[in-house]
C-alpha cells in the first residue's frame, strides 16, 4: 500500500505543478491580448491611412499650382 501512496502523491505534485504551469501560461496571454488591443487602439492616433494623405497631397499641390500660376501671371507683366 506504501507504493500506491508514494504514487498518488507524485502524480499530485504534477498534477499541481503542471496545472500552475497552465494558469501562467493563460495568465501571460491574457497580458499579452490586453497589449496587442492598447496598441491597435493607439495606431489609429499615430499613423494616417493612406487615403487621407492622398487626398491631402492632391489639395496641396492642387493649392501650389495655384501660386505657381499667379507668380508666373506677375513675372510676365
């Protein structure tokens, strides 16, 4: 009876062990899925997406010819 003792109370310290290994585990993925979220919350503050720089780009030069021509206009009178 002695072995079946010995081996019910190895199997605990595993059991426990490996089940303290899982909840780390799902702990640290849990951490990790709150930093992945933070940081997609915070891209759209950083960065421009590429329509609106287009579309910014094309006012700006739209708005450059404009002053290009009018300097021309006053360089040929």
């Amino acid at each position: 009876m002695d072995a079946a003792l010995f081996w019910n109370a190895i199997l605990t310290l595993l059991v426990s062990f490996g089940g303290w290994m899982v909840r780390s585990v799902i702990a640290d993925i849990k951490a990790l899925e709150k930093q992945m979220f933070e940081c997609q919350s915070q891209m759209n503050d950083k960065f421009v997406r590429r329509d609106d720089y287009h579309d910014d780009i094309v006012r700006i030069e739209s708005k450059l010819d404009k002053i290009f021509d009018l300097i021309e206009k006053k360089a040929d009178k």
